[in-house]
C-alpha cells in the first residue's frame, strides 16, 4: 500500500449538490477498490492560472488515500470519462511528503479545536 494525493478540478457551472456528489462518486470508486481515505478537503471555488476549456475557475478538491498501484489507474480511468473532471494530478507521495502532509493535517485540526473551544 502506497500513500497517494490526487486533486482534481471540477467545472465551475455545477451546483454544489453536484459539485460534492462528484467527490462522493470518487471516493466511492477508491473504497470499493480497498484505498483507505486518510483526507478529504474542498478547497472550493478558485481561479484558475490559465483558461481550460474556456473556463477561468473552478472546483477543486483533493483526497488524500492508502491504496495498491492497481487502484490508481481505474481511478484516472474515470477522471477521464467524466465530463464534470476538466483536470486532475495524482501522485504518490514520498516518505518526506508523506510527513508533511501528516503535519498539516495536525496543524489543521489542532486549529479547529482551539475555535471550538473560544
């Protein structure tokens, strides 16, 4: 099992019902393929740095996952044969990416905790 991050940018004329039923429909697909979601964020509607398919923003989001070699090319199977995707990068992550990623995450819910608690 391989630690992967793949972030993906959906078109911005989606609503956001179907904006997170997109993201539900690949997290699904990694589940079902035995990849354990360690993180999921949606980093929400942004600007993009150079018009795709005429757009200049959209939907991005990113999952973080533990998965085998196999799981990842049935995942960008599906990026490519839905028209919602306009562009995803999936990678896997080294032990030094890994570690940081695993920081962040740390960083990011020791915050959350500190603004529940005031």
């Amino acid at each position: 099992m391989n630690n992967y991050e793949t972030v993906f940018i959906l078109t911005p004329v989606l609503s956001d019902v179907q904006m997170k039923e997109a993201v539900e429909k690949f997290r699904t697909i990694l589940t079902n393929e035995g990849a354990k979601i360690v993180n999921e964020e949606n980093w929400g509607l942004r600007k993009l740095a150079y018009p795709i398919q005429k757009k200049s923003t959209g939907f991005y989001a990113m999952l973080e996952f533990e998965a085998d070699p196999a799981v990842i090319a049935k995942l960008e199977i599906n990026f490519r044969r839905d028209e919602r995707v306009i562009r995803f990068l999936t990678f896997r992550q080294d032990k030094f990416a890994h570690e940081y990623a695993q920081k962040r995450r740390n960083l990011k819910s020791s915050k959350k905790e500190e603004v529940k608690e005031n």
